[in-house]
C-alpha cells in the first residue's frame, strides 16, 4: 500500500498525519528512522514523495490557523500583508498599528509560541520515545522538579537522546529548517513533561499539603526540609475524573504514584458523573478496588461527590464502605466559571466541612487567579497558590486569545484545614 497524501483533516493537523501514517512510521510501537521506513518495498516507488507533501501539506494548515490578525481579525493578503514577529515567526499582524498595542502581551508568550511550533512538528511523528518500566530504575519519593524527575528518579535523558537521533532523521520530510539537535531534544522533553506532569501532581500533592514549605520548591532549601511522615496506606479522590485520569488508570502511569510515594499502598478513587461515558470503569467499585500493579488500587463512582460521601466513607453497611481521603484532587476543574462553579460548590462545601485537604490544577495564570477569587467566598485556608514546579511544560497557544498560553497543571491550589 503506497503512501498517499492526505486531501484534508478536519481535526487537528498533527493529529491527523499521526493516525494516518503511524502504522508505517511506528510499525512496532517505536519510530523508525526513514531508512528502515523505506525499505519496505509495498509502500511503492513514491512513498518518500508523498510524505513530504503529506507534511508540507500539514504544516500549512498549522500555519492557516494563525492566519488572522489577533489585534483585528482581518485575514493578512494583498491588500494587507503580514506583519510576522521575528521571534516566535508564529504571530502574524495585518500591520505595525495592530501590532503595536499587542507587544507588550505577546512578549510574555513569544518564546513559548516559538517552542510550540517545533512540539506541533514532532506531535506528527508517533511514538519516538521508549517509555517502559526500564526509564524508571532512580530512587523514589518526592519529585521536586522536572530536573529532579529526569537526572533523578528516571533514566529519561538517555531516552530522549536516542529519540533525539531519529527524529533529526526526520527533520527534512518536514519541509522547515532543522532547528538543531539541542531544540529537538528540549521538544521531546517537553512532550514527556506533558506524559507525566498529571500523575506527579497528583503524589506531590500529599507532600505539599502535609508540609506547604516544599511546594514548587519554594521555602527552605532540600537539606533544611524532610519530607513529612505518611501514613501507611495512602487514600487519594480525584474528583470529576474524565478521560485523562481514566487514561492514567488504564495506561497503568497511576502506579508512578506509588513509586512517589515511597513505596506505599495507593486507593486512588476516581469520582465523577462524567465516568458514565467511560464503561470500562464502572466494574471498578470504590469498595471492592482493582490492583493496578502492587501497591496502588483503584476504585471509580459515576456520580456526584456528595453521593459517593453518602453512599461510601459515612456509609454504615461495613461492605460499602470507604476510607476518608488523604487529599482530594480536581485536575482542571474550571470552576472559574459560574456554571462550572454552581456545579462544583457542593462538592467543595462538603470537602470543607470534613476537613479535606484540596488540590486543584488550572491551565494559565488567568484561570488561577479567578479560581482564587471564587474560593475565596468559601473563606477557605489556602495554603499554597501559584505555578506548579511539575506543570507540563508543552504550552500551547489560547485559541480565543493568540497572546495567552495554557499547559496542563500550569497553576494550582492548595487547601487545609487549619
């Protein structure tokens, strides 16, 4: 079967060359280089061509999306050219009058959006890193940084060096200069800070909110701080659960928190109405957990917080009944929003008045700081606030706004009681 450039995507572009073409690419789960791609005699005499139209191809719909000038929305053209800033070579004005009330706001986001053009490019290419049980062969406990995780806990780096080599091979099917080895290699990085960044919030968050002095390595140095003493089973919520923690569950990346953990029992529950659309999790009851690996067990409640409470931890029927939890996490709950936030309210009255410490992760600093503004109105003891040490560091540009940025876990919130 020969290669055959793609007429169009209706989804995101890198997406979509990825779906098509990982089969040839990746045929073993790993990126081959395009040596051993090509060698495969059915993909027919033209497959190189065509890929490179397939990138081209998809490298100008990346580049169509930001065809707009942000300052007035007129499409830059003949009669219009683009002003493009130097810097990032992303943003693109239809003059210096549009421009110039927006340098100072894209200054702030200028690097990041030069960085995403390169993520977008190697988001196309499947599986270039190797991620099994063999990356993790450092210590355990507490990760204090994307440093830390990689130098540290993992042997990521030599991972990504070896991916580094294979994707540079890569480079010129894409049709834009190669950048260097030394950019591709902070990309790829960036890309496994993304893998990473959810379930290492969510163990971190014991430590930070059993001793707020180790947040975001702010506070006293490592040698003036220890760790705080856990107890021997560790009992998370994450409430209003969705795919991503399904995937976390499903991909068995939950049992990093273990390892974070120092080895300890793990009950992570997943609670959320939304776990409906997910049926594979609805065998998983909070009382009868399934083991993910040794030491962590899993549990899932498709419903709202406030049943669960009911039905599970002040449950009299010993059978159903739960542990109180460690900590509750909400991974981006967008309860800035007032919709989102009378939907949330309740549940958060409820963790308040049981004394449940609270983490919550937002995307940018605007989301951070709203949600602030509204939790306050509950007059909550906020411990910590501000950005995440291990926020995945693959930013992506705001479509509502080209001069803001978000990344998972990029801010959050941290909550006691006192």
């Amino acid at each position: 079967m020969a290669f055959e450039a793609p007429q169009s995507c209706k989804s995101y572009p890198p997406a979509a060359f990825r779906s098509k073409y990982e089969k040839f690419l990746a045929p073993h789960g790993l990126l081959l280089p395009p040596k051993q791609v090509f060698k495969n005699k059915k993909l027919g005499p033209a497959a190189e061509d065509n890929l490179k139209k397939a990138f081209m191809i998809t490298v100008n719909k990346l580049n169509k999306r930001r065809d707009v000038c942000p300052e007035c929305g007129k499409k830059p053209g003949i009669f219009y050219p683009a002003v493009v800033c130097g810097g990032c070579r992303m943003a693109r004005y239809c003059s210096e009058l549009c421009r110039e009330p927006r340098r100072l706001a894209h200054s702030l986001v200028c690097d990041e959006l030069r960085q995403e053009f390169y993520d977008q490019l190697l988001e196309c290419l499947p599986d270039p890193l190797l991620l099994g049980r063999e990356v993790l062969k450092g210590k355990g406990g507490y990760v204090r940084s994307w440093s830390d995780w990689f130098d540290t806990h993992t042997s990521l780096r030599d991972n990504v060096r070896s991916a580094t080599s294979v994707v540079s091979q890569w480079w010129d099917y894409t049709g834009t200069k190669h950048p260097g080895a030394t950019v591709i290699q902070a990309s790829l990085e960036r890309s496994v800070t993304n893998i990473f960044s959810t379930v290492l919030t969510i163990a971190n968050s014991v430590f930070w909110l059993r001793q707020p002095e180790l947040f975001g390595g702010v506070g006293p140095t490592s040698s003036e701080v220890q760790e705080p003493l856990l107890d021997a089973d560790v009992n998370i919520h994450l409430i209003g659960a969705d795919k991503p923690e399904v995937t976390l569950v499903e991909s068995g990346l939950i049992q990093v928190c273990s390892r974070v953990l120092q080895g300890r029992n793990v009950n992570v529950t997943l609670v959320a109405p939304d776990l409906t659309r997910h049926p594979q999790t609805l065998s998983l009851s909070p009382a009868a957990p399934a083991k993910v690996g040794d030491k962590v067990s899993v549990g899932c409640y498709p419903g709202l917080y406030h049943s669960f409470w009911h039905d599970h931890v002040d449950a009299q029927d010993p059978n159903n009944k739960v542990p109180r939890p460690t900590v509750a996490v909400a991974i981006h709950p967008g309860c800035h929003t007032p919709e989102m936030w009378r939907l949330w309210l309740p549940t958060f009255e409820l963790l308040l008045q049981e004394k449940i410490p609270i983490l919550l992760t937002t995307y940018n600093k605007h989301e951070h700081d709203s949600t602030l503004k509204v939790m306050r109105q509950l007059r909550p003891s906020i411990r910590f606030e501000g950005r995440n040490s291990l926020a995945s560091l693959l930013a992506k540009q705001t479509p509502y706004e080209p001069d803001h940025v978000w990344a998972s876990n990029a801010y959050i919130i941290g909550i006691t009681h006192d």
